[in-house]
C-alpha cells in the first residue's frame, strides 16, 4: 500500500512533443504528490508538486494533473526540450509520515 | 544558499578502507537524509536526522554509520563496505522532517568499492 507506480519506464519525444508520465498510488492517506527531476550525476531537484485539493497545478511548461477518484496523477511536459532529457520521479507522502515514497523513475529522451 | 554540499564527488575504496563522506547545508533546515541510489533505480532512504539526533534508520547494516555534528553538518562514515555497497549517496536536507517538505538534494558522492 506504500508503493508509487510509474510508467513508462523510458520515453523518448521529439522537440517540441507533449511528454507524460502517469502514476499511480494505494495509499488515500497521501496528500503531497512531487515530481522531482534529476540530471546525470546530479541528485533529484523538485520540479512540481500538487495536494489532492486541486486537480491541476501548471508552472511553465509542466503541468500536474491529479485524479483523486482514480489515485492517480501525471506530469505533462509541453514543448518539450533536448534539455528536459533527464529522469523523473514522481513521488509521494502525508504529512503524518517521515518519508516520501517515490516512483520507479521515467527516463525522458528529448531529440531535436 | 539553498545548496547542499558534498565532499568528495568520487570515492573508491578496498573493503578493508575506513572512509567518510560529508554533506553541509546552510539554510537552517532542522532535517538531513542519507540516500542509496543504484543506477535506474529511485533513490532509498537510509537514515533520518531530525534536529540533530537519529530518527529513522531503514535497517541500514552496521557498516554504515552517520553523525551529525551539528545542525549543519552530516557524515557517513564507511568501513568494511562489500562490492554491492557501490552506489551514488545523496544527502538531502528539508525545513522539517514532515513528509510533505520539499527535499533539497547534494550532487551526491559516487562510490565505488572494489
């Protein structure tokens, strides 16, 4: 009931395409949902995050959508860049709990 | 300063070594992790420090043992490490050690234990 499940697990995407990477929780107890971003040989760095009070929350080029029904929720990454390429994580966690549960990870391949 | 530092970069090491490896931040954050990450793989908790004393230690085997010196300072400290132990170590640190605060990753110290 802990676990986070992410797919796809590597996706590649043409500059200037629409990338998603959906996820899928147990847990109704989560209440915090991140997508960190990470570079190679960098750590994870937030990118976004959403609460279940809101079904979508955009920045920029990235965009939360958030079903609470479903217990599911994805990152979409518009116009997509060759400089998104990287891995995502999507994650989750309650405030009531000491760590946050992450996805198995999406590797992203944008190409000119 | 919202960065966390970590010394060194790259470390390999014999089995028999003792080695450590250091993580500081300055943003007065109350919280600080260590994380395992294997290649393609999420990053896994390891330990949990939260206003300086241990409050989460994922059953991390007795060859690794953290410190915290103060509340800016982490330190793992290595020793009789086996090759599966090879992996890249994040430090994180966060306002508090709710699960909801934002996680403020190092670059993380790639190690290799030959």
């Amino acid at each position: 009931q802990q676990q986070v499940k992410q797919s796809p697990q590597s996706l590649i995407v043409q500059k200037g395409g629409i990338s998603i990477i959906n996820c899928a929780y147990e847990n109704t107890a989560f209440d915090y949902f991140p997508w960190y971003q990470q570079f190679p040989g960098k750590g994870p760095a937030l990118l976004i995050a959403i609460r279940p009070d809101v079904s979508e929350k955009k920045e920029g080029r990235f965009t939360i959508s958030f079903n609470k029904s479903a217990k599911q929720f994805s990152l979409h990454i518009m116009d997509s860049q060759p400089g998104d390429s990287a891995t995502y994580f999507c994650a989750a966690s309650s405030y009531n709990t000491d760590k946050l549960i992450f996805g198995t990870g999406t590797r992203l391949q944008v190409f000119p | 300063d919202t960065e966390v530092t970590q010394t060194p970069k790259h470390l390999v090491m014999g089995m028999t070594n003792k080695k450590s490896l250091k993580c500081e931040q300055h943003m007065g954050h109350r919280a600080m992790y260590w994380y395992k990450q294997k290649a393609k793989k999420p990053p896994e908790l390891m330990f949990v420090y939260s206003y300086e004393k241990l409050s989460i230690n994922e059953s991390v085997p007795s060859r690794f043992s953290p410190e915290c010196p103060n509340s800016s300072l982490l330190n793992l400290h290595l020793h009789a490490l086996q090759p599966e132990d090879s992996a890249l170590y994040l430090c994180a640190s966060s306002r508090g050690q709710r699960g909801n605060e934002k996680l403020f990753f190092g670059s993380g110290t790639q190690l290799s234990v030959l």
